[in-house]
C-alpha cells in the first residue's frame, strides 16, 4: 500500500517540521522525536533505515514519488524540487560569471579609476579593509552576489555605487529594485536616492526613475493561483535585479525568483544573514551564507585581483582572508556600522545577543545604558511613558508630516495573543491615548487609528507591511493615508482594505525592513519556541536611537541562547539549537 501507516507517520513529523520552517525532515529530526510519533502510530514501522525502500519515497533519480529521501534528509517532492532548483540556479550563475572572467575583470580594470574616485574617502580610523568596496568589486565580477550585513554598515550605499558603476559603463542598463514587502522595497529606493545624492545629476535621475516592487508584483502574480506570469520561459526583462531584505524569503518564492532570472542576467542579494529567517518554510539566505564557510575569504587569485584594483593599500584585503576553496564565490560581509559605534549601546546589546555573550549580556543586565534601556519588572509606566510619544502624530495635521511622526517609534512582540502578544498591546495602547484624550475607538476604521495592510491588494496598490493613518478628506470622508513610493500622500477607501490591523504594536516578524527612531520590545514571560536570539536581534536592529525592552532576565538569557534551527540541504546539512 502507497499510503500506509508507516509513510502516513513519516507525512506527518514532515509537515509539522515544515510549518516549523524547515525544508525538510532530517534523520536526527526524525529520531529525536520518535517516541511520541509511536504514540500516534501505534503500529506503523518507524524504522528510518528502511524509509529509502519504501514505494512512495523516492530520491534524486527517481523524482515522480510524493517524497523523496536524500542524504538522510526527507523532504515532500514539491520541497525537494525548490531546493535543487536553488542550487542548481545559482550554480548556473557561478559558471557562467567563470566563462565572462576574462570580460568582467577587463570591464572592471577600464572602470577601476572611478570605483576609486567613488571610495576617495577616508576610511574610519582602526578600520583595515573597505568591504563596501570589495562588495562593489565582487558584484561586477559575478553574476550571483550576496551583501550581508547588520545595521549600517552600508548595504544600500555599496548598492549605490554599484549601479553608479553599472550605469557608468551601459548607460541603458535595465535595472529592478525588489523586496518581499512594499515597505522595505520603498525604503531601499530611498535609501539608494540619499547614497546617491553626492553623485552626478545623470545618476541621481536613473536612481529616481527607478520604480520599487514587491517580488510578486516583480514576478507577476496571478490571483488564485501559486504561480507567476515571469518563469524559466518568460523571463524577467532586466539586466540586473536587487532584492533587499533577502532573509525574508522562503523556499518556494527564492526558487521561483531564481527561476525567473534571465540567462545574461545579474542577481544581487542584500540582507542580514542574523536577521529572522521567512515566516515560511526555508532559511535560504542564512543558509547560503552558511554554505560559504567563512565569510570574506578569498581564493589567492581573487585575492590578488582584487587588490590590484584597490589604490589605498588601508582598503585592501589581507592575508587572512586567503582561503583554498569556496563553494559559493560571492558573498561579501560588511563589517564596520557607522550606525552604531563605541562599546555600549544598541549596536553592542545586538552583537551580544546574535553570539550569545553571556559577559556582555550580564552587564547590560546590571548596569544602566543610555541606548538600551531593560525593564524586567515590566513597568506600566514606562509603557506608558512610551506610548506618550504617539502623540506627536496624533497632534500633526500635516498628513505626511504625520505618517513619518507616526513611524518614529513601535511598539514590537514576539507573539500575536496572550498578554504581550500583539491583540492585548494594542487594546493597552489605544486605553492609554483614549485615557489621555487624543482619540476615541469606537469603530473599525476610527479616526487617527494607525493601520498595517496584511495582504497585497494590486486594484488599489497597497502591499502587505504598508501602514497608514484613517483621517478625513476634505469633504468629510474617512479615507486611509498611505505614501506612495515617490512619498506623496495616497488615499484609499477603508471598504478596500479588507485584511488589516491596528499598528502601534506589531509583531517582531512583520517588522522586518522597517526602521524607527525607538522601539519598545515586549517578550513574554513563558517560555516559547519563538523566542530565539535572532529574533530579539532582528527587534532590538530596528531602533536607531533607543531600545526600552521588558523581559525578565531570565527570558533575555535564554533567548539569547537559543538559535534558530532549520533544516536544509542548503548548507550540507541544517543549523542546530545551542
């Protein structure tokens, strides 16, 4: 029988480790979780080592079976196909960067006086290396490139002089700008136009008109249906695409991505490799950061190329990054942020919290920081204190001076019910500035009622991540106010957005590609799955000035020791828990 108890065990530790965000279902996975699978099914064989015989189970050969097996990783074969298509794709890309070697490195060589007039800077004092300007290097060399890094330590900047190069040498290059929420696509464009405002005014005008997608707007999407009007046969029609905020995507829609990607075209990724993975199944980017090994290391004839091109000898790269080998040839780590600097502060707490260091985490734990602020006794006062700050917005009658007061601060959590989850914050909030006389909730769509749309609705052009303000028109009206992305002020009639939510607070999740001015960070006090130090990395990254986080100590610890674990066969195996 095809579907006996034994396969229909198998399905299910499978999809439930799918909707856990993996890939697939390992053999370690599987074994450490067997007793209670036994409980469930009773008289199935549980047996992994005779799983490869099953009829149903086929592998890499044989792929017309509903699951395939493959180095002791068991994936659906739908899953299994994403993955392969992934790795095969990019192996696509690094072969065909191998055959136009010597064309890139002449372009490059021609083009080398102005990569050094746009890094004609000073390099920050102690700092030996300019990655931005060996990510720059690495972009033009190959077709696939991946830029990680954390918070300002320039990705879109690097970006910038990239297309500056690009632009320079073809002037009618066709160039897109995506990322997965409209959000983030909007602000990488505005962060592209500041980097790029000491430039020329031809290149200022190509950054301009440069139009942000989502990647399903990108790719074509087709309602009611999981497919794209852009595929392996229809190609996307640019020269070169970016993808911001690259960890956010999951399996199915990286491969589709992938897919879409002409022959002859340029892919760049750009994300923070310790950022939250997608709330679906995959961890790709960490992933294929992963699958380099050590990041910024270079073959001796890269190595060698590469500061050739290099004048100031301070910006070049040395010797300790020579490696023998690499299995993905470019990804680039930035690693000096002008944001946050020094010894203390939000850029320290964050660094302390992605490498679990218990030292600098305990003294964050007892002494006072002026960027990081812990309330472990949850005080509603300070949660009152901060919400105060709404006020700003809700006192502004200029609407676009509102919209931008309004994303100043959030409130963040990690979940979405509970008392600290993202329902009750919410309630508390809108209690507090009713209490206070600033707005009266009484209805839906009520007037100053901050809003996050959920869902793309493509009829109106809002897209999942978009917040706006409910106020009225000229006439009376209740209208939603969102800013489009050139930033002029765009309504919309509440009728048309059906799927959205009150957003003084939102989840750590759907925070991602934003940033603010402060940010409030509640975790709860029980313990959960959800709470990983990538996660409070990813809430803690958002502010740019001030953190007040409440969580008890013991909460902070422990979520700062537990990592993300997602299965893949990305990375030549899955990432496990510490």
């Amino acid at each position: 029988m095809l579907f006996d108890k034994a396969i229909r065990a198998f399905a299910y530790q499978l999809y439930k480790s799918l909707l856990e965000g993996h890939i697939c279902l390992t053999r370690e996975g599987w074994e450490a979780n067997v007793s209670g699978i036994s409980e469930l099914f009773p008289e199935a064989d549980l047996d992994w080592a005779t799983l490869s015989e099953h009829p149903a189970v086929g592998h890499s050969e044989a792929l017309n079976h509903p699951f395939i097996i493959e180095d002791n990783r068991l994936y659906f074969q739908r899953y299994y196909k994403y993955e392969r298509s992934i790795i095969d794709r990019i192996s696509a890309f690094n072969e065909r960067s191998l055959e136009q070697k010597d064309d890139y490195e002449e372009r490059l060589r021609s083009l080398a006086p102005f990569l050094n007039q746009l890094y004609g800077d000073a390099m920050p004092e102690g700092i030996h290396t300019d990655w931005q300007m060996v990510a720059t290097i690495c972009a033009l060399l190959n077709d696939f490139c991946i830029i990680t890094g954390g918070p300002g330590t320039g990705k879109t900047t690097t970006v910038a002089r990239v297309l500056a190069l690009f632009l320079y040498a073809e002037s009618k290059l066709r160039v897109a700008l995506a990322a997965p929420t409209g959000k983030a696509a909007a602000r990488m464009l505005e962060s592209l136009k500041n980097a790029s405002a000491g430039m020329s005014v031809a290149m200022q005008e190509d950054v301009a008109s440069l139009e942000p997608f989502t990647i399903h707007r990108l790719l074509g999407f087709i309602p009611q249906s999981s497919r794209f009007r852009h595929n392996k046969n229809n190609p996307l029609p640019y020269d070169l695409i970016i993808v911001d905020e690259s960890s956010m995507l999951d399996a199915a829609l990286f491969a589709k991505l992938l897919d879409a990607v002409g022959q002859g075209s340029r892919l760049i990724l750009l994300g923070d490799k310790d950022q939250l993975a997608s709330v679906e199944a995959g961890s790709l980017f960490g992933d294929l950061c992963l699958a380099r090994g050590t990041l910024n290391s270079f073959t001796e004839d890269q190595l060698s190329l590469i500061n050739s091109l290099i004048v100031d000898e301070q910006r070049r790269i040395g010797e300790q990054h020579r490696a023998p080998h690499l299995t993905v040839p470019a990804i680039v780590e930035l690693r000096y942020s002008r944001r946050f600097t020094g010894n203390t502060g939000i850029g320290l707490f964050s660094k302390a919290v992605i490498n679990n260091d218990e030292k600098s985490l305990q003294r964050f734990l007892s002494e006072n920081d002026d960027q990081v602020q812990l309330d472990h006794s949850y005080s509603s006062l300070l949660f009152a204190d901060f919400v105060s700050g709404f006020e700003e917005y809700l006192l502004e009658e200029d609407l676009s001076l509102a919209l931008k007061k309004l994303n100043k601060l959030r409130v963040l959590c990690a979940t979405r019910e509970g008392e600290y989850g993202l329902s009750n914050l919410n309630r508390r909030i809108e209690a507090i500035l009713e209490q206070k006389g600033l707005l009266r909730a009484n209805s839906l769509f009520y007037e100053n009622r901050p809003v996050m749309v959920t869902s793309n609705n493509y009829s109106v052009g809002v897209f999942n991540g978009d917040i706006g303000i409910v106020r009225k028109d000229e006439f009376g009206e209740m209208k939603v106010w969102f800013e489009d992305g050139s930033g002029a002020l765009k309504p919309v009639m509440p009728g048309y957005i059906a799927h959205a939510e009150t957003a003084f607070a939102m989840t750590i999740h759907k925070s991602q590609g934003s940033e603010f001015d402060k940010v409030l960070v509640v975790l709860p006090q029980k313990e959960t799955t959800l709470l990983t130090r990538e996660l409070l990395y990813t809430a803690v990254t958002r502010a740019r000035s001030y953190v007040l986080l409440q969580a008890t100590a013991d909460t902070i610890m422990r979520t700062s020791a537990t990592r993300v674990s997602r299965a893949s066969g990305i990375a030549g195996g899955h990432r496990t828990n510490h």
